[in-house]
C-alpha cells in the first residue's frame, strides 16, 4: 500500500516530456510577427555570436497574442499590444554582458516604438538551464513544451526532465516557499505602511498581491508547478484543497457582505490602480486585513506540515 502512495506521490511531482523536437515553424503567425522575429534573430546572432538559441515563448508562441486593442477603461482611454517573449540562451558568456548586448539589439530594433510590437528578453546559459530543465522548474519546462525554437546554433541540446527523489523535491519546495511567502509578507508589510497614510485604495491592491503571493506558496510546495493568475477566485478555488476548511473560514461567501469583501479585494487588483472611482473604506482595510493575516498563518502552517512530510519520506527512502 505504502509503494503505491509512494508511487503515485512521484508521478504528481514528475514532468514526462518525450525528446521530440521544439516546434520551428512560425507560419501561423502573422506576416509582420514573421518579419520582425527574422531581424531580431538577426540583430542578435549578430551581435552575440556565441548565441546557442533564441527561443520564442509566451502570448505569439501560444497563439494568444494581440497586435493592438484599445477600449475605454474607467472613463479612459487605454491601449494593449502582445510582446514578444524571448528566450536567449549562450554559453560561456557572463549573463549580465548578454544582457548589456541585449539591450543595444532592443535599441536597434525599434525604429517606430509607437507602432513596433515591444521585445521582452530574457537570458540563461545553457548550462544553468539545462540544470533547471532537468529539475522539472515549471516556468522553463513550459518554455520548452509550448515555445517555438528560432534559432539554433546545432552545439547544444536542452536537457530532458528526469525523476525527482523527495530530498530534491523538499528542498525545490522550500526553495518556491521562500521566495513567494517572503514576497507575501512584503505586500502586507507595505500594506501596513499605507494603511498608516489612510491610502486605503492602494491597500487594498497591496492586500490582494499578498493573498495571491500566499495562494502561490500553497500550490508550488504541493505541486512545484505554477502558472501566472491574478483572479483571486480561481486562486482560491485551486489551493482550497491543501486546507478546505482552514481557507474557507477566511473567505467565507455565504452572505452578502462576505461576497461584497472577496470581491472588492478581488477587482483591487485592476481598479485601485486604474479606476479613480474605486472606493475603499477604512472599514473595509481592517476586514481585509484580518482576513490576509488568517490566510498568512494557515498558508505558513500547511506549507511547512508539506515540507515536513517530504522530509519524513525522503529519510524513509534513505
């Protein structure tokens, strides 16, 4: 029985990927996306000849890119374009000189800024990344499985996830709970120092980064793996099963008011920045703070029983 648990266990902690090659065509993608990925690959492999591969991932990878919307936010004007996310990846070049040299392909590139789709670089040395890749971190083996491969020098392959054993999954899962609760406790820290101020609006964007940060810290120890999301609904809905009844107390929606809260700090993310009409209460900073420090204790106490457990096995397992 216990091999089994065991068994099951490491298929939820393990990422399977066949040694398929990366996508390479870019026809689906408009005729513009085609010509200016074709002068970016250029502009680098230029520039940084030990470039290995440039890597084209995120909203045009996905097939989810917008080239240009523009609607009315709040009684403004707003614009949105789709960027391009790429991945370059050298080898024995310091990363923040490829950096430096992205930075001159960026100025480069931009001839008419208001109307050219803006670049978003990222760079990573073969060697680190391969080391993550194995190790099954979640933002690059998406990069991997959903990106499409521009360029490739031919001098090196991206590693393949193996199995993890329970030390390397405990210590990646301490690792992800340092970085976001940490994070968590920033926001509240800041929400704090607002609240001092009486900038309730702002509070309330701060409370809402910190409840998500904390949502993040329960499904990367449970999972290693995270996707970006700001609804703090979906959140909620995702992480409620490390802790039901625990996360449930804090944000019951049985009544009215409690519906009215949970939603107000939800829409806090977008509107206590953007709408100027967005009214937030002292009373309703002291609920909700309440309600962010409850969340703080239960995410910090279900985490490090999680932690606890993978240790537990990975000493069995010794």
């Amino acid at each position: 029985m216990k091999r089994n648990i065991f068994s099951y266990l490491y298929k939820v902690f393990t990422f399977y990927y066949w040694d398929k090659p990366m996508k390479t065509d870019v026809s689906q993608l408009p005729v513009y996306a085609q010509n200016d990925l074709r002068k970016i690959v250029s502009l680098i492999t230029e520039h940084l000849p030990e470039c290995e591969m440039i890597i084209l991932y995120g909203s045009y990878a996905r097939g989810t890119a917008v080239r240009y919307d523009e609607k009315i936010e709040f009684g403004i004007l707003t614009t949105f374009m789709s960027d391009y996310d790429i991945l370059v990846v050298t080898s024995g070049r310091n990363v923040e000189e490829v950096g430096s040299i992205l930075e001159t392909v960026d100025a480069l590139y931009y001839k008419r800024p208001e109307q050219q789709v803006p670049i978003q670089f990222i760079n990573e040395d073969i060697e680190k990344l391969n080391s993550d890749l194995s190790e099954g971190r979640y933002f690059y083996t998406e990069v991997k499985r959903d990106g499409i491969l521009l360029y490739d020098s031919g001098r090196c392959k991206l590693a393949r996830a193996r199995k993890l054993n329970f030390e390397e999954i405990g210590e990646q899962a301490e690792e992800y709970f340092n970085e976001k609760f940490n994070y968590a406790d920033d926001f509240l820290d800041f929400a704090k120092y607002g609240y001092l101020n009486k900038k309730y609006r702002m509070v309330s964007f701060l409370l809402h980064q910190a409840c998500e940060n904390y949502f993040y810290s329960l499904r990367l120890v449970h999972t290693l793996k995270n996707s970006k999301q700001h609804n703090l609904a979906k959140l909620l809905g995702s992480t409620r099963k490390y802790s039901p009844e625990r996360i449930r107390s804090v944000f019951p929606r049985d009544t009215k008011e409690e519906k009215r809260l949970f939603d107000l700090l939800k829409r806090a993310y977008v509107e206590a920045r953007y709408n100027p009409k967005f009214e937030v209460t002292k009373e309703d900073i002291d609920v909700l703070t309440l309600k962010t420090q409850a969340l703080r204790e239960i995410t910090y106490k279900t985490c490090i029983d999680r932690m606890e457990y993978y240790k537990k096995i990975a000493n069995r397992n010794k």
